[in-house]
C-alpha cells in the first residue's frame, strides 16, 4: 500500500465547500481511516489572470490503486465538482493535485511525481509540513528545510 500526498485547492462555487466534499471523496479512496487532512489555508492565487483568492490544504492517504488510476479518480472527483480546466492557473471548483506517491519519482505525459512545483509552493508546502513534519522528499531534502518564515506569513490558517 503506497502512502500519498495530495493537494487540494478551490476558488469559485462555495470553496470551503468544495474542499470539505472533496475531502470526504479522498476518505473514500483511502485504506482504512488513513486519511490525514490538513487545516485549511488562503491564499493569492498564482499567474496574471485575476480572480479571487484560494482555500488550499493537502491530504494523505493509504491505497492499493497505481500512480496513474489514482490521478484517475482524483480527475473524477474534480470533475464531479464542476472542474473545468479553460485557462491554466485559472478559477476552478477544485483542484486535486497528486504530490507524492511513496517515494516515486515517475515523469510521462500525464503525471509527474514528485509534482513538478510543489517545492516552490507555500500553499503547498506549510500544509503539508501540518500533518508530515518529518517528510523527507525523494530528493533526499527534508521538508523542514524548504519551509521560510515568508511562506508561512504569506497564508492565512482558516479554521474549518
């Protein structure tokens, strides 16, 4: 059973509430009540286009299910959702992004593990850091040390 990192974010249509939906999909996927969920966070969103800022949080999970059948419930649960993917780094619904899966490092088409921007992502990173203090990526960097002050001044914790 492979241990899995996975971000959540969402900006249109109730986004605490699509977060709090997609959570409970996630506890669906995962084996036994292995299912860790960050607190919540807000964030600016990245890129020019303009639009509101997102609630961001990254879970953890148990499965038996592969790399990509895993990215393929994820995308089931976002469109589910109302995702709709029309401008990248655009206002979604909600956003599943598969971040780690054990200590695979994988690079196709379709995914790329571990996810290619997480290191540079405070709304990734500082919630992740909540529920795997001792992470350490397959790069071999801890993740305590890719955490800066800046990034956590840069989020607002927002209590569910």
């Amino acid at each position: 059973m492979a241990l899995v990192y996975i971000a959540l974010g969402a900006n249109l249509d109730e986004p605490l509430q699509q977060l709090n939906h997609a959570s409970k999909a996630l506890a669906k996927l995962a084996e036994g009540d292995s299912l860790k969920l960050s607190p919540f966070y807000r964030s600016v969103p990245m890129g020019d286009i303009p639009q509101a800022e997102y609630f961001n949080a990254v879970a953890s999970l148990r499965t038996s299910l592969s790399p990509i059948a895993l990215l393929d419930a994820l995308q089931a649960i976002e469109l589910a959702q109302g995702r709709q993917r029309l401008v990248r780094w655009g206002p979604r619904t909600l956003d599943l992004d598969l971040l780690l899966y054990d200590n695979l490092c994988l690079d196709t088409d379709r995914l790329i593990l571990p996810h290619y921007g997480m290191k540079q992502r405070s709304f990734v990173l500082v919630p992740l850091f909540d529920i795997a203090p001792e992470l350490t990526l397959p790069c071999q960097t801890p993740l305590r040390e890719l955490i800066t002050p800046a990034m956590r001044d840069e989020l607002q914790i927002h209590l569910q």
